[in-house]
C-alpha cells in the first residue's frame, strides 16, 4: 500500500484469460469532487445498499465522471453489504436504473461474505480490455471507413436489437 497524493492506493493482481494484469486502486473517499486524472482506465463508484446517502453521493459522481468531465471508458458501479438485507433501503432495480442512465456497469457485492469481489475484479479488468480494443480498431462504430455492408449490419443489428440481452448493465464481459 503507497499514497498518491495523499490518496491510497492498494495493487492487486488479476489473472484473466492466461494474462496477468495489475490493478492500481486509488481509494478516493468523501465529497470532495473527483478531478481528471488522464492515466486513468476505469471508476468503480461503490455506495452501501443500507445507506441513501451513499447512494446519492454516488450519483452525484457518476454524474460529475460523464456529464461534466465527459469520462467515456469504464465506470462500474457497485452496491456493496448486500448482506445486511434488513437494512437495506436502495434496491437492486435502482441502482441498474441509475447505471443505465449513466452507461456503466453495476454488481451488487459483499464485502464481509466476499460475494462477487472476485467477478468485480475480473469485470474491471476485462472492461478495460474491452475499451482499449476498441480504441485500436479506431474508436466508435460510426467511423467514416466502414464499407456499406458493415453500415447495413450495424443498422440492422439495430433495429433488431441483436445480443440485447448480453448487453445488460450487468454483464461486465460486454461494453
């Protein structure tokens, strides 16, 4: 564990798909608004499921990440002590709605019972393979170079709505 700016920032290695990869998470806390860092790949916004305020704290920052700084790669977000059922005052269905307004990705964990930590690191990391790929392809499925069969696909994939189901706020292996 080292600081960065008086942040802390724990490494943890994650083994996904035969390639080793290392997480640097910063550990940022509190209101204080979240500044542009530009070596940064994802955001995991966690709020306890037994705590509205969390919860609102974390739609503020989700807010902040895409509408004022424009942050476009991954941002998964989290509704962690799912074990404390009686106190819990954010459903699940809310926290999916909140991540699809916003574009990201959202887990329920628990951190004490250590339910879906291990598929919230691997998500992380395959999202951010994910994002990096299709930066090397050249960005988004709008680029000038498509041919007109490529075009066509994409538009009716579209109107069919093909693979929706894959694409839920759920599935961290999809962008």
């Amino acid at each position: 564990m080292c600081f960065l700016d008086g942040e802390e920032v724990k490494t943890i290695s994650v083994l996904l798909d035969g390639e080793e990869s290392a997480l640097f998470i910063i550990d940022h806390c509190g209101p204080q608004p979240v500044e542009e860092r530009g070596s940064v790949d994802a955001y995991l916004i966690v709020y306890a499921v037994d705590d509205r305020k969390s919860f609102e704290e974390a739609v503020d920052l989700l807010y902040h990440l895409r509408k004022e700084l424009h942050f476009v790669a991954s941002i998964i977000l989290i509704g962690n002590k799912t074990d404390l059922v009686r106190s819990r005052c954010i459903t699940k269905e809310e926290g999916k709605e909140i991540a699809k307004t916003y574009g990201c990705k959202y887990k329920e964990t628990s951190n004490v019972l250590n339910h879906n930590i291990d598929q919230v690191l691997c998500g992380i990391v395959k999202q951010i393979r994910l994002f990096k790929a299709k930066d090397n392809q050249g960005g988004s499925e709008h680029s000038q170079d498509k041919g007109c069969v490529t075009k066509s696909k994409l538009l009716l994939n579209k109107i069919f709505k093909k693979d929706a189901s894959s694409k839920s706020c759920e599935n961290l292996n999809v962008l």
